[in-house]
C-alpha cells in the first residue's frame, strides 16, 4: 500500500466541448454547424440524437461551474463553438456570442477555476463546409481569423489555448470512415483535410505569436497505442502502421517539420497524395509551448492482410473492456508518453483528455460507477510512472465533467463524473465525482 503524489503545480481539471454540451443551438446569434447538419442525416447518429438541447450548459453553466468549484478543479478545458462567434463562419462577428464566453469565463475566473480553451472541437460552421470545409485551403485563414478574435478578446482571461482537438478524428474518421460529420468516406478527401487541419494548427500558432499576448498554445491530438502480438516483422510494422498514424502523421510536422515517408508511401499506394506547397511546412511546425494528449485504449495487435488501410488487427487478449467497446490498456498510457518523449524530446505535455464510458444511473440519488473509478485510477498510475521516468507531464483533465452527447453514439454513451438525466437536465455527481475530488485534495493516487 501507500501512495504516489503528483508535482504541487500538477494541473487538476476536466473537460468538455461546445457542441456536447451546450445546446441552445439556435439561440444568441449562433450558425449552423457540421454537426447540426450530420446529426440531422438518417442513420448517422444513433437514435437520431443531436446536439439541440444536449446539456443545456448555454443556460446552466453557472450550476456546472459550481459543481466544478465543489470538485475542487484547478483548471477547466471547455472549447468555443465557432459558429456562435462568426455564424458564417468569417465576416461580421457575432457580439451575443462573444459575450456568452465574456460571462462563462468570468464565472470560471471568480470561482479559481483556470480556463482552459480549445478552439477548434469539430463544430465548423456550416457556411464553411458549403465552400469546401476544410478541403478547402480558404478555411486555414477563416480559422486563423476566428482564433485571432478569442486571442484579442480572452487573452486577458485565458492563458493556455489549444488549437485543433484530435486532428485523427476530424480528417480519417470524418472523412475517410464517414463516422463523423461531414461524413465522406474518401481517402484523398481525409488526407487533405489532415494536411489542412495541420495548417490551421500553424496558422494560429503564428496569429498567437503577432499578437504578442502572453500565453502558451498547443495541440490536441489523440493517439493510441499497438503492441505487437509477436516479434515477427510483419506484426511490428504492422503496429507502426497504426501507432504512426495517430502519432507521427501529425506529431512529426509539428516537431521535425516533415510527414513520415512511410505514410506517406503508404497513402500514395492507395491513390492519395499530399497537397504541400511551398512554405506549408514551415507554418506547420511553427514552435508551440506544449501538446495536448488524449488517450482512451490501445491493444496488442497484429498483422492481417487487407484489415484496413494500416492492415493492422487487434487481438482479443481477455482485456476487459468500457461500456462503449472500447478495451481497457492503462500500460499503452505509459508506452505511448514514452515514445513520445523518447522521439520528441522533452515536450511539455498535458493530458487533455482520458475516461471512460459506462451507463451506470442513479439509484437512490448516487450514481455507483466504481469500474470508471478503477479505470481512472489505473491510468493515473500508469501516468505518475511517466512522471516518476522524467516526463514533462504537467497536468491531467479527465473526460468528461458531465455526461453528454456522444457524437455518432449519441446520448447512449456516458463518460461524465457527473450525471446528466436527459430528460430533467438534472446533475448528480457520480462516487467517479467524490474519488476525483479525493485526488485533487490529496494530489496523488493510493497504490
């Protein structure tokens, strides 16, 4: 027995995103956005579910923001929905929208919560995807626009800024899978958009820099963790494949100013190429002060001729797995920070995003969800070993403050510490809720 204490700085918080959360999706000015649109196709999101209501946050967050006092977090990573600051998504701005956030993040400030925001959480307004989205190269400078205006307006507020939240998902499994919005499901089309994204990400972290407002700005990728099944080469490329897909496909511009031939290879075979012009790299990997990582699972995996275009397989080990169906493999938090810190160097990094899905309800006003504990507690282990090996980890936010809507799954998927009843919008906090509340207190986990 005993326990593990994190740095006194050590950043405790948790984290939601607009569209999940918020609702009041045609109130106070705001456009339409991919997902209002997505949701809204037959089939895409399950039970036909969108983001409409959702947690009604627009009009409760002074009640989460108490909630989050109460919990004792350092830090909130919340993200503002584009189209409720530009609807059209560039032009004339949007002043109901600017002053939402103005009171939002004033109420965080007065209860010694530190606002964290992430600029770009999947809602591209509409307007913008009618153009091309982010297929088209106009929208790096839309964005790079947008970003500059909550630079000017909240960086009195706000000193740590996140620029793209898992740039994977918004190119691959929006727009080669056809999971998310808008829903393609063409491999060009996804690595365009990869390439873009990235830009985006440069584009802003040099918008930041003209400012001259203080403050640090990352990215938010999420990445995952292969093991090989043997030591066959075939199985240990094959988890190159995947793990590169998620890490250096994205870390790699931001940090040696290149794409990783072997993917690139890999994408030529399959017909895509790279739109690179000239000076694209150099934006890319315009120097950043941290990186945001989200991990949720990994697995120890093999090679399968013709599974997916990595053809990489994972192996059922017995793991036991969340409620979504995702498997639980706390060591690949380890694995993964470690690679990236042995091929990196010394980044700062952030946790920006780690949980776990389970449907437990409320029974007799609590919420019993002590397999999230167990999860939670697992991968904080596994990342205090990080620590404890010299890794710059500088703070931890766990996903989610509250339960909300799940993207494709809907609102059938809870991750929060907190329960939201759909139908009341009532909160109750979860035993996840009281543990956490116990870490931050103590600043460590029990062994």
């Amino acid at each position: 027995m005993g326990s593990v204490q994190y740095p006194a700085d050590f950043v405790w918080g948790a984290a939601t995103a607009a569209y999940q959360v918020e609702g009041a999706y045609q109130e106070g000015g705001r456009g339409l956005s991919i997902w209002d649109t997505f949701s809204r196709e037959p089939g895409k999101v399950w039970n036909g579910d969108n983001g409409d209501v959702a947690c009604d946050s627009y009009h409760r967050f002074r009640e989460d923001i108490a909630l989050m006092k109460e919990l004792g977090l350092k830090a909130y990573r919340f993200s503002v929905a584009w189209p409720r600051i530009y609807p059209n998504g560039r032009g004339e701005v949007n002043a109901e929208g600017l002053a939402f956030y103005d009171a939002f993040i004033d109420e965080l400030v007065a209860a010694g919560i530190e606002p964290v925001c992430t600029l770009y959480h999947w809602d591209l307004p509409q307007a913008l995807q009618d153009e091309g989205g982010w297929e088209n190269r106009d929208t790096i400078a839309a964005f790079a626009d947008y970003a500059e205006t909550l630079f000017r307006r909240y960086g009195d507020r706000i000193a740590k800024w996140f620029t793209i939240n898992e740039p994977w998902c918004a190119s691959f499994l929006s727009n080669y899978h056809g999971e998310h919005a808008p829903g393609n499901r063409n491999l060009q089309t996804a690595v365009t958009v990869s390439h873009h994204l990235m830009l985006a990400h440069g584009a802003a972290v040099r918008r930041f820099r003209e400012t001259g407002i203080p403050g640090e700005i990352g990215c938010a990728p999420n990445v995952t963790w292969m093991e090989p099944y043997s030591t066959r080469e075939e199985d240990k490329e094959a988890c190159r494949r995947e793990n590169g897909w998620f890490i250096e496909w994205y870390f790699d511009p931001m940090y040696k100013g290149e794409y990783p031939e072997f993917l690139v290879e890999r994408f030529r075979a399959h017909g895509a190429e790279v739109p690179i012009q000239e000076g694209d790299m150099e934006l890319i990997s315009e120097p950043a002060d941290f990186v945001g990582i989200n991990y949720y699972n990994g697995s120890v995996a093999r090679y399968e001729e013709g599974a997916g275009i990595m053809e990489c397989s994972r192996i059922n080990m017995g793991y036991e797995h969340t409620d979504i169906g995702w498997p639980i493999y706390p060591e690949g938090f380890h694995k993964v920070l470690s690679y990236l810190h042995e091929r990196y160097g010394d980044i700062a990094i952030y946790i920006t995003e780690n949980g776990a899905c389970y449907n437990d309800g409320v029974e007799e006003g609590t919420v019993a969800d002590m397999k999230r504990i167990d999860y939670l507690h697992k991968h904080l282990l596994s990342l205090h070993r990080c620590i404890a090996s010299g890794i710059s980890v500088k703070g931890y936010f766990a996903w989610s403050l509250m339960d909300n809507f799940e993207w494709a799954y809907g609102y059938s998927m809870r991750f929060g510490l907190i329960h939201v009843d759909y139908e009341t919008l009532r909160r109750t906090p979860k035993d996840s809720y009281y543990w956490y509340q116990d870490v931050i207190k103590r600043g460590g986990v029990e062994l």
